[in-house]
C-alpha cells in the first residue's frame, strides 16, 4: 500500500517525503512472524522506530531477526547487547541485493 507523501515548505528544492512507511514495515514485521510467514527477516534499516517491533519478535521468539544497514551508519542494537546480528553492506553489495519489482502493479 502507498503512502501518502509530506511535501515541506521548500519543496521541490527538498523531497518530499513518503510518511507511515517504518510503522508499516514494524506491523508487518510482527505480524508476519505471529503468522510464522517466514523463516528469518532481514530488516534493511537504522530507523529506531523500528526497535519495539524487532525486540517483540525477538523477545517472543517468534522468529529469527538481523538487521542491515549502510556500512559507517550507526546500526540498531539491544542495550549492552551486540544483538540482534547487524549486516553492514556497502553501496555495491546493495546493489546486488536490491529488489526492483513493482509492487503497485495490478
């Protein structure tokens, strides 16, 4: 589902900005794993937004959980804790990961 974009005052010199989109991704994390739809979940992101929803899969294990995010970036962890396992890839590497499909296709 798209979300609607937030346009700032300076626009277009500033993106605008699709909004909703780290608490679509948290629902869906969770959900996803009660309804055990998958095996291990790769959350790509430093959002810590994101934080309640990894610590509810990860405290419920209720799946396996990682984490990616740009290699440099400060990467989401649990206090004292080098949990959960974080990826750091570089630009090249997100590329060959990248996934291109056009999901707003009928």
């Amino acid at each position: 589902m798209r979300r609607p974009l937030r346009y700032p005052f300076d626009w277009p010199i500033s993106r605008a900005q699709e909004k909703g989109i780290d608490v679509a991704l948290a629902v869906d994390v969770v959900a996803m794993a009660m309804r055990k739809e998958y095996d291990a979940a790769i959350v790509v992101s430093s959002d810590t937004d994101l934080m309640p929803a990894i610590e509810t899969v990860y405290n419920g294990r209720l799946g396996h959980i990682e984490l990616a995010t740009w290699a440099g970036a400060k990467r989401l962890r649990f206090p004292n804790t080098q949990l959960p396992w974080c990826h750091f890839i570089s630009e090249a590497e997100f590329h060959s990961i990248e996934d291109l499909t056009d999901y707003t296709k009928a």
